[in-house]
C-alpha cells in the first residue's frame, strides 16, 4: 500500500506555554469545545484522525495517509510544551501500531 501525505503547517513563536499549545491545536485541528486542554485529551482527539465518526477532531486521514506536522518557531517554547508534543505523537502512533496501522503522525521542525 502506498502511503500518502497531508502537511498541515504550525507557527509556534506566540506559543509560550502549555495553555498556549492546546488551544491552538485545538483551534487548528477543530477539537471539540469539551477538549480538555491536556495531554490526554490530545492524544485521544489525534487517536482519532483515521476515525472521523468519532466527531473528535475536524481533520481526518484516510488509512493509508499520514499527517506530516510542519512546525516553526519551536526555539521560544518552554521545554515541557515540546515534550507533551513529543509524547502525544510517540503515544498516537504507538496506538497506531498496536492495531496494525501506519504511525499516523511525524513532524517536521523548521
């Protein structure tokens, strides 16, 4: 099966802290207005990009897609708002694995 592609792309220089992170993602990626703005919420609304009947997340990609994150501006956020970012990808795309899938998320650093 040939995968394919879809780049979204992120200017994080205003981002300065976690808040700042998730209701961005939140806006970007239309999450529902129950997100919680943690790690957990996010890594359950991205859990769920191949599943658009879940209503968890206005972007989707089929089973043979993935979503290549273009982030710049990284170097001004704190270090804890790179981890969760870091772990939430891991964490989706362990899931992904674990069911069979292609890891449904990489990002790309400017």
């Amino acid at each position: 099966m040939e995968i394919k592609f879809k780049q979204l792309d992120f200017d994080f220089s205003t981002i300065k802290e976690l808040d700042d992170m998730h209701l961005y993602l939140k806006e970007k990626f239309g999450f529902p207005e129950f997100y919680g703005k943690n790690i957990h919420a996010l890594i359950d609304c991205w859990s769920s990009l191949r599943y658009p009947e879940d209503e968890m997340c206005g972007i989707s990609i089929s089973p043979n897609e993935c979503l290549i994150l273009k982030i710049t501006g990284i170097a001004s956020v704190q270090n804890v708002v790179l981890q969760n970012l870091l772990i939430a990808i891991e964490d989706v795309n362990n899931r992904c694995i674990y069911v069979g899938e292609n890891p449904s998320i990489y990002f790309l650093i400017l």
